[in-house]
C-alpha cells in the first residue's frame, strides 16, 4: 500500500510537471513564466562547456549570463579536433545529462531532498570560482536559496516534485530552444560566434545540422529514461 502511494506522487510529480511545461510553450501570455528555466538551461549548458573543458585538459576561467537568456564561457586551452568538438557538445548536451541525474535522484523524497542541496553546494561553489558577471550572480544566487530551502526548509516535502519538475524542463530546454541546434551561428552579449553545431561541424566534417540531430535525440532518449527510471520502483 505504501509503495503504491510513492508510484501515486511519482506520477503525479510527472504529470504536474510536464502538463505546465507544455502550457508555457504553447500559451503566448504564459511564455513569461517559462523564463527562469530558459535561464536554468542557459546556466547548465554554459557550465557543461566549462566542465567538459576541464575533463580534456583545458581551463574554464568564467562564465557570464546575460537578462536575454545568452551566456557565455570562457575556456582556454590546446584543443584537437575531438576535444573542440566535446567542449562544443558538452554544452549541447549538458542539460541532459544534469536532467538524467535529477530523475535518479528524484526516485524518493529524500533522495531528491539530497540531490536539491547537493546542486545547491554546486552552484554556491560555482559563484566562487567562475560566475562573473551581475545577472549571472544574481540568477544562481537566487537558484541556490531556492534549491536549499526546497531541500531543508519549508518545501522540503515537495522535493521530489520539485527535482522532477526542473528535470524535465532541463531535458526539454534543448526543444524548446531547437532553433540554435541547426543554426551556424549564435547571438550574445559578446557578439557573433559560431555556434555549438558549427564548431563540431568544423572540427569533425559532418554538416552541423547532423550533430544538432544527434544531440535532439540524445536529450529525448534521456527524458524518456529519465520517465522509466522515475516510475520504477526504488
């Protein structure tokens, strides 16, 4: 009976989550609450390019995010053509992989109450050592309380909800910004630049309308993972 009753808010979390997921896409005057997690995206595919620069051997020296949603890693290193182009699908990717995390972690309430403030540690650690800018200090500051309160303080018996919530929004952020993964370049507050595709386009030959291709169905393989793992039992 106890069990049922956790497949009961599991699938309640879900249905929540994706049913107003789907109506900030789709109704124009909800488009405005759908920003924060277009911001979230923006932050974990940023942080995922400075990441996977750290894992090849180079340096992620700062990130910046700006109040229309662009952001910006700064990396350095002396990158070969397959370490550009993981560098450049880390961050493609990025928001996936941290999605695929937050849906394991949402299995049990205390499981998610744990993953919210460890992500909380993460982002605490991140305005330390790379976030650079005023709005990209102000949204992960803000991003941080939030995670921390839902783990430990008031909400802490919505954690599961929650986590879900931001996972699915994490795995459909690579949809509902679909335009950027079959485009060559990208626009910011630092200008023009090549986008992620075209980078690993450059690096590894194949068109880079392909590598968006591979990196759409990467994200929805994982979301609907993500579902499965989410209703299994624990």
């Amino acid at each position: 009976m106890q069990q049922n009753s956790l497949n009961n808010k599991k699938i309640y979390a879900l249905g929540i989550s994706s049913f107003i997921t789907i109506l900030f896409y789709i109704i124009p005057f909800l488009h405005i609450l759908a920003y924060p997690f277009i911001l979230l995206s923006t932050l974990v595919h940023e942080m995922g390019h400075g990441v996977g620069a750290l894992l090849v051997g180079g340096n992620f020296h700062s990130f910046k995010m700006w109040f229309d949603a662009s952001g910006v890693a700064s990396i350095s290193g002396n990158f070969g053509n397959f370490a550009k182009a993981f560098v450049a699908a880390a961050g493609l990717v990025g928001p996936a992989v941290v999605a695929g995390i937050f849906f394991i972690g949402s299995k049990s309430i205390k499981r998610s109450q744990f993953m919210l403030a460890f992500f909380s540690v993460i982002l605490v650690l991140s305005l330390i050592l790379v976030v650079r800018n005023l709005f990209g200090i102000c949204f992960v500051s803000l991003l941080a309380i939030f995670c921390f309160y839902c783990s430990l303080g008031f909400l802490k018996s919505y954690a599961q909800i929650v986590l879900s919530f931001l996972a699915i929004q994490l795995s459909l952020s690579v949809f509902s910004r679909s335009d950027y993964l079959f485009t060559k370049y990208a626009i910011t507050n630092m200008g023009v630049m090549p986008s992620d595709v075209e980078q690993m386009s450059q690096a590894l030959v194949l068109p880079y309308w392909f590598f968006g291709a591979l990196c759409a169905m990467f994200s929805l393989l994982v979301l609907i993972i993500g579902f499965k793992s989410l209703l299994k039992n624990k």
